[in-house]
C-alpha cells in the first residue's frame, strides 16, 4: 500500500538529512500536497522538525566538548557528521543552546555592550570628531553607576541629553518618581526610552529589582470605555454577565513598578477621566467594587504622537508633570545618525554571522536621505539592504557581505541630492567604506518589532540557494528564483513598516470567541502548510468571517455563495485545501459548514495567497466630521494588515465645499479603477458621491452613519479577490444596524440591464424570461433590454443608463467587462444557484423578518417620561431585565447618542448602542404621548431603540420601508396600545 510506502522511507531515512515532503512525493508517484495531507494525519513532523531534534543534541554534543567551539569549526565537524546546514544555520542553533546552558547575567550582557568603542575620524571639518563614548557608553568612573541605561542611548551628549536629564530626575523624585509625558513623531524611540528609564529605576535602587514594567495600548481600546476599565482595573466577579471570577487589572500588576501607556492619544475622554483619578489619588477601585479602594504604587509613562493640547483633556495634562520631547531623525545631529546606522550594520553583521562592509556612499545616502519614519525606517531600510547584499554574497560565492549603493531601496539614495538641505555639508563627509565585524557587534538579544526583518530571512535565503545548488540549476537560474522571492518579500516588509501593525492575537479575544480564535488558529497552520506565503492577514479576516458564520449558523440563516460553481473551477487548488480546512472546522465546532461556505474560504487563500502586488480593488474613503474617520481608518487598516482605509476629516469651520474639494483630490489618488466606496458619518457629505462621480468619472457609493465596525467589514469585504463596489455597498447598506436622517439623496427603482451581442431581440427574451422569475414579488423593477455589436460600445451605453438608474445587475449573453456592477450570464441565470445570486442583488425579501424582534412585551405608552436621558435609561433597563442585551449596553448608546441623535421622517428616535452587548435581537418601542426634545430643536414622538447584531440586514431595511411611510405614521400617532403597534408594523 502506499501508505506503507511512504512510512518505511521515513523510517529508513537519514535523519541527518531527512527527506523532504516533495522528495517522498516523487519516489513514491504521488503529489506533495497527499503527502503532506498524510503526514499530518498521522502527527508526523516535517523534514525540518525531524532533523532539527537529532541535529540539536549533536550539536550540544560538540559544545560539552569544546564550549569555545568556532562557528566554522562547529560547521566543519557537522559536515562530517553527515549533515548538509550552513553556517549560519548551525550558529543560530549553537547560541541558542548556548544561551540555555551558560546563561548571561545583566552584568555579561551590559559589558558585551561596551566592546563597540573604537571609531575611526569620519568626518571632515564639517563634523566633530566622534568619540568612543557616543557608540555605546561607557560608564564614567565619576559618574554614578545608577546612570548606566540611560546614558547608553546614543545622543546622550547631544540632542538627547535635555530629555535624558528629565528622565532622570523624573525617575529618582520620591518616592516612587514622577508620571511622564513622553512626546515625539513615530518610530523616534519613545517606547525604547521609556523601557531605559524603567531599566534606569531598577539599576538605581528606586524601584525593587522585580518591579514590573507593563506596556498598554490605548489603540486598542479606544473605541470601548468598558473594556478599557476591565483591563486597567481588573474586575470583580459578578461585575457583569460573563466575569465568572476576579480578575486581576494591569494597574495592579504594575504595582511598584512603571505602566507604559503608548498611544495615550487615543484614549477617549471618558478614558481619561478615569485614569485621572489613579493619577491624582494614586487609588482605584476594580469593575464591581463599591466600597473600599486599593491603592497602586505606580509610575505612569505615556508616549504620543499628537500635540497634548488637542489630544488631551486639561484635567488629565495637569496630573503628568514631566514632559519629555524627543526629536525627530532629522533635528539629530550627523554625528548621531551615524553612529545609529553603524549599530544597525552591526546588529545586522551579527545576525548573518559574517563580516559586512558598507560602501561610503551607501553611509553618505544614509546619513543624508529624508528619513519620514525617522529611526525605525532607517533600521529596515538597512536591513532590506543588508538582506539584498547577503544574497548577492551566496551568488558570488563570497564569505562576507558587501552592501553597494544599488542594494538600498530606491528612495534612499535620492539623499545624495540632499547635502545642501543638511546644512551644507560637503560631498567628503565619508570618503572610506566601513568594515563590520560580527565579533564587534552587540550580542544583547534582539528584540522582534515592526521595523524588523524575520531572523530567518538570510537562513532561508542560505538554505533555499544551496538547495537549487543541489538541485543542479544554473548559478544564473538559481539567482532569478531567489532574487523575484526575496524581492517580492521585501517589498512586502517595506509596505509593511508604513501601514501594517497587527493588534496581537490576544486582543482578539475581545472580539471574538476564544474557541473559534483556536480553531482559526489551527486552520492557518493547516494552510500554511500548503501555501507557502499565505500572508498574516488571513488569520484576521478568516477569524472575522469564521465568528460571523458561526453566528449566522446558530440563529439558522443561510449561507449563499453564488460564485461558488467559479471558484470550484477558477480556483481549484484552493478550493481543494478549503475543503480539508473546513473539514477541520466542522470537526473542532461540532457544525456542519455547508458547502458554499468551502468558496468562501477558498476566496481567502486565494486573496492573502496572492503574489501578484498590483491587484486592482475598491477604494474605501471614510469621511468625518471632527477627529473620528482617521482613527476608523487606522483600527481596520491595523487589524487587517493593509493600507486600503483612508480618513478625511472635517473641522468644524470647514465648509462642505472646501472639504469636497479635498475628497476629489484623494479620489483621484486613490482610485484603482475598480470605483470608491464612500463611509460618510452624516449630513452634506452623503451628497458627495454623486458629485464626485460626476467630476471625476470615477464610479462611487455612498453609506451614512458610519462606525468603526463598518469601516472594518468594508475593508475586509474590499481585500477579497474579485470583490466590486456594488456588491460591497449592497452588503454593508444592509449591515447597518441603524440608519440617520438623510434627506436629498435620490431613490432610483433597481434596474436589470439584459444584454445581447447580437442585437436587442435575445435580450428583450432574456427581460421576459426574468420578469417571469420575479412576477410574484412585490418589489418595484425596472429592466432594460440591450443589444450591442462591440463592447466599448455596451460599456458607454450602461454609463449613460446607469446615471438615472440604480443598475443592480448585467444578464446577458456578453460579460460588458464593468468591474463595478455584477454580471451574470444567461446561462448561470438557467440554474437554481443564478437566480439566488441576482435575487440577493436586488434583496428580494419574501418573509416579514420584523416577526423575529417585535415583542409586545418591549412596546410602552408612556405619559411620565419628558428627559431623553430618562427615556433611555427606561429603555436600556427594559431590555437588560428582559435578557436581550448586556449590562453594558446602556453605556454605548449615551457614547452613540454623544455623537449626534438619530431621527427619522421627524417624529422617530432610533436610539442603537454596540452590537457586541447584544444577547438576542430585539426592538424596543415607546409612544410618548407628551413628546420630548430629542436632538437640537427636533421633538419625538415615538422612540425605536435597536439592539440588533451586525448582520440584521433586512430587519433594519424592513423597518425604516415601513416607518417611511405616511399611513403607518399616522397610525402609529393614533396607536393606544401595545398590540395596535405591533399590528401596524407586521401587518402595513
């Protein structure tokens, strides 16, 4: 059997050199990917894993015998062994055992540190002479010891010695220092100094030796004031549904120690009042405790990119003393920016384990380029050219690195043409190339972060290159492969430092069940296996879509996929590793995904599978008034990797046309050719698509009262392969769990373009064929029959249509080719899955969906309620006593409702808070027969509060058709009981 094939090669293998999955595939007649399906059937490890066990003890072996063993040495020896690993491989592997078995103290790693002391003359009469100390410094004998960590930070003599003086006095005022404002743009080092001044207070005695430092981001939390306080504070048990035990917050865990709050700016103010509390009394109470307060010994470090003054409340400014400013790249001196580079290459010379020299005018393009990212680009920078100039060692054949000028990313050496712009310095500022030698280098641990390259990046461009050399490729094919991979990957890490910081997988939890976060976690290492560069993102969205599925299942809805018969043949391999993925997920969630779920995520290996980096997709703009669309954007573009979000904001003096103007200009900018979806929070901005379109040509919609959960769905939806902008504005219009008061916005009947090439005859029987589909329904239908002989043509003719229709779909014998509005073929309209697809464009609803959340027992007259605050207050209690949503419900409607009231036809309040709180959905209804101020000077009538989850499409559109219209305002006026109310709303 084949089987017992393939477990005798493993068995009989060399275990030096196990065989890898394709090795076995090809001597036993099969593909790799059945291997690798069997080999995880049956817990056996990879190629990898399987040599690395019996690779690590011989290599533990050779250092017992010789703990001074030399990296070439140690490599020699395993070659003899039998084993084919570089000598790169084998050094990583030996300093890690290395590091288990003769562990380095503080003391070890502080004066390995100190080694990087001598530096030659660089720099001409332009520059001073730089001095031993400004690598790394040396601790001064007359200086006190306790100064040590934070006079190693390059600049202490320089720009930064202001700031590291405030750090100091900052951490020694008794009796436990004082809280500290650190502000400068990013990637400066503000998270680097702060974790130097907590390093500082444990060296100078100040703080015990075990004081802890921990580090919170306020991104994270800024969009939920409850979560926030569960985090920082901790909780009681029985503080809400859910918090079964007590539950320590980080304001306790860093008790007589520093608590690091990056992103301060992104508190809100609610936020900040309650830190302001901590800061002012040192005191706190956890979620749920009303008697006592505990008191934390705590320094609080905050780090911001934003001015304080704007970004801060007042009251939170005055209880943070010190402030702390920290420059940018550019207002250090070239001294200083020299002296970083040359670290960097050092760290670099010591992750590759070879000697690395660095051409003078690579130094000069460094020193001299604009640097927007300051010290973190430049880091990356260095390493993207330190990793081209390691491959172009292996292809050469030569055993150090050199870096040249063409290895630099290409906006780097544009500094060349800047020496005016730096002060006049000349063109000798560096007239020698600099030598690295990895023995120099510092050997304190590296720590991984967004500017850091993988520290596998030169192993696997090492292993990858010499096993095409054993493959037997030419040198020339062999650099063709490897050079297109690397340059692919390092494109991708470079985009990564503007845009791409993931929230850490644990955060998830907060949004996301724990269970289907473990299976999501397992699905992804099943891929991983299959495709080799699926990127990190799709963690995220297939978690995302996984947990709305999930949802969706256990409330009974359907899932459709109506591209599902294309992707089963467009894309097949994929296709093929979503069905053993959800076969996974069936098994692990005890459901049964149906089948057109399988499409779904094959659409998701497919999109983050993709190498290709100029996919064409849709444009999502969020637009604001005030300080809110920039930080949706930030939340979906961070928790989905990408940069496709945007925000424009609106002051309040800016006029609408002033702000247009603007919006046309990022459209422009933007616009990939697949049209751009408009997130718009209220107001004349839900005109502006129109406009645009009109001034631009480019293709818009336009959805209201946005929120950052809608920014996020349409980010995701717009990453998806072959996604376009009518499916996606369709998709998210439904999403809405809440509509504002839109006025002027034309409603056109949705429309039907039949198409046929041979003339108009075909397509006026595909109109009759579809007007036969949909004779039983009650919607309103325009179709309109085409016939056309070439398609630029047929393209035209649906332009000028589409400006006095809402186009829904093409159906047609010709496929129009216009990415933006969906088409379907004549023969896909034939079968069943065709007409579910165009019945889902044009939301062709046949059950009443208001029966599932109209509960005569959430429907009130009332006569004694005349304050908003009141009403919602009676609403919001109605509903937790009732079990339909969560204790903290209550509290994000008020954060909704601060944001602007929500009315309709003038006599409706819809009140809505977070969906996430939601228990079961539902509507609660009070007619007020004394109508009370609800926003401005509009006065209500009858208040609906929502409490729906996000994907309640057709009951928030079922609702806002039936409140729309005259009659049933007019009854619902007249209404003078519970029973009347919810007639009218099932039965009009």
């Amino acid at each position: 059997m084949l089987e017992d094939k393939i477990l005798k090669l493993i068995e009989n293998e060399d275990k030096r050199n196990p065989l890898t999955d394709s090795e076995i595939a090809k001597l036993v007649n099969t593909t790799r990917e059945y291997i690798t399906q069997f080999r995880t059937e049956k817990n056996i490890n990879n190629s990898r894993q399987r040599k690395e066990k019996i690779l690590y003890e011989d290599i533990k072996k050779l250092i017992i015998g010789d703990k001074n063993i030399s990296d070439r040495y140690l490599c020699k020896k395993l070659s003899l062994l039998g084993y084919d690993i570089s000598r790169y491989s084998a050094s990583q592997i030996k300093k890690n055992i290395i590091k288990k078995m003769f562990p380095m103290n503080v003391e070890t790693v502080e004066s390995a540190s100190e080694n990087l002391t001598e530096v030659k003359p660089l720099i001409n009469k332009n520059v001073k002479e730089i001095k031993n100390k400004e690598i790394v410094s040396p601790v001064n004998k007359e200086n006190n010891e306790k100064k040590n960590y934070l006079r190693k930070i390059i600049g202490y003599h320089g720009s930064l010695k202001n700031a590291i003086s405030q750090a100091e006095a900052a951490v020694l005022y008794p009796p436990h220092g004082l809280h500290t404002l650190l502000l400068g743009p990013s990637g400066v080092g503000k998270s680097f100094f702060a974790e130097s001044m907590y390093k500082f207070a444990i060296s100078s005695s100040h703080f015990g030796k075990n004081a802890p430092f921990i580090i919170f981001n306020c991104a994270d939390y800024s969009e939920n004031p409850q979560l926030l306080l569960s985090q920082l504070f901790g909780y009681s048990k029985g503080a809400f549904t859910g918090a079964n035990t007590d539950k320590v917050g980080l304001v306790e865990k860093a008790n007589n120690g520093v608590l690091f709050l990056d992103e301060v700016h992104r508190l809100p103010s609610e936020g900040q009042e309650i830190l302001f509390y901590l800061l002012d009394k040192g005191k706190y109470r956890r979620l749920g405790e009303t008697e006592n307060s505990r008191i934390a010994n705590v320094m609080i470090i905050a780090a911001t990119t934003e001015d304080p003054k704007s970004a801060l409340l007042l009251t939170f400014r005055r209880r943070i003393p010190m402030i702390i400013e920290l420059p940018s790249i550019n207002n250090r001196s070239i001294n200083e920016r020299y002296i970083l580079i040359k670290n960097f290459f050092s760290q670099e010379s010591y992750r590759v384990g070879k000697e690395i020299t660095v051409r003078y005018e690579v130094i000069r393009s460094l020193l001299l380029y604009n640097c927007p990212g300051n010290i973190g680009q430049l880091r990356s920078d260095i390493q993207v050219a330190c990793a081209r100039g390691f491959f172009n060692s292996l292809s050469h054949n030569s055993s150090d690195v050199v870096i040249d000028i063409k290895d630099l990313p290409d906006h780097v050496p544009l500094g060349i043409l800047s020496v005016e712009d730096r002060g006049g310095v000349s063109e000798d500022i560096i007239n020698e190339d600099l030598v690295i030698n990895p023995n120099d280098a510092v050997t304190e641990e590296l720590k991984d972060d967004r500017y850091m390259l993988p520290d596998r990046i030169y192993n696997n461009i090492e292993e990858k290159y010499y096993k095409l050399e054993k493959q037997g490729l030419s040198k020339d094919q062999i650099n063709k492969i490897i050079w297109s991979k690397m340059e692919f990957n390092l494109n991708k890490f470079a985009k990564n430092i503007e845009t791409n910081v993931f929230f850490p997988k644990e955060e998830l939890k907060n949004i996301i069940d724990e269970k289907i976060l473990n299976v999501v976690e397992n699905v992804t290492n099943i891929a991983k296996q299959y495709i080799e560069n699926i990127q990190e993102n799709f963690y995220y969205c297939i978690a995302m879509h996984l947990n709305s599925t999930y949802e969706r299942l256990k409330q009974g809805r359907i899932i459709k996929n109506p591209e599902s018969d294309y992707i089963k043949k467009q894309y097949y391999n994929e296709y093929r590793i979503a069905k053993l993925l959800t076969k996974e997920i069936n098994k692990s969630l005890n459901i049964e995904l149906p089948e057109d779920e399988i499409g779904f995520i094959a659409m998701y290996l497919k999109t983050f599978s993709s190498t290709d980096q100029n996919v064409r997709r849709v444009a999502v703009i969020v637009l604001s008034h005030g300080h809110v669309a920039c930080g949706m954007a930030d939340v979906a573009n961070t928790l989905l990797g990408t940069n496709l979000a945007v925000g424009i904001e609106m002051s309040l003096d800016e006029s609408p046309r002033s702000l247009l103007k603007r919006t046309i200009e990022v459209v422009k900018k933007v616009h990939e050719g697949k049209g751009c979806l408009l997130l718009v929070d209220m107001g004349s901005l839900v005109t502006f698509g129109e406009i645009i379109t009109k001034e631009t040509g480019v293709p818009t919609r336009v959805i209201g009262r946005v929120d950052t959960v809608m920014v996020l769905e349409a980010v995701r939806r717009a990453l998806i392969a072959n996604s376009n902008l009518y499916e996606i504005a369709k998709a998210l219009d439904g999403d809405k769990v809440y509509v504002g008061k839109v006025q002027g916005v034309k409603k056109y009947i949705k429309t039907i373009i039949t198409i046929c090439i041979t003339g108009e005859g075909t397509a006026l029987k595909i109109k009759k064929y579809l007007e036969d589909i949909f004779s039983n329904s009650n919607m309103s239908l325009n179709i309109i029959p085409i016939g056309i002989m070439n398609r630029k043509s047929a393209q035209n003719e649906i332009i000028n249509i589409s400006k006095e229709n809402n186009i829904a779909a093409i159906v047609g014998t010709i496929d129009p080719e216009l990415e933006t509005i969906p088409f379907i073929s004549f023969q896909d309209i034939l079968k069943e899955s065709g007409k579910l697809r165009l019945k889902d464009l044009l939301g062709v609803e046949s059950v009443n969906p208001l029966i599932s959340v109209i509960d005569e027992e959430l429907i009130q007259i009332r006569d004694d309620i005349f304050v908003k605050s009141d009403l919602i207050d009676e609403m919001c209690k109605l509903l937790i006593t009732k079990g339909k949503v969560k204790e903290g419900y209550t509290m994000s409607v008020y954060k909704r409702e601060m944001m602007g009231g929500t009315l309709l036809e003038g006599i409706f309040g819809i009140p809505h808070g977070l969906s996430e709180f939601v228990e079961q959905p539902s509507l609660a209804i009070f007619k007020l027969n004394n109508p009370i101020l609800w926003d401005y000077d509009c006065k209500v009538d009858v208040v609906i509060m929502l409490a729906l989850k996000e994907s309640d499409v057709k009951i928030v559109e079922k609702l806002f058709d039936t409140i729309s219209r005259a009659e049933v305002i007019d009854r619902l006026k007249h209404a003078d009981s519970s029973k009347e109310i919810s007639d009218i709303l099932l039965k009009m």
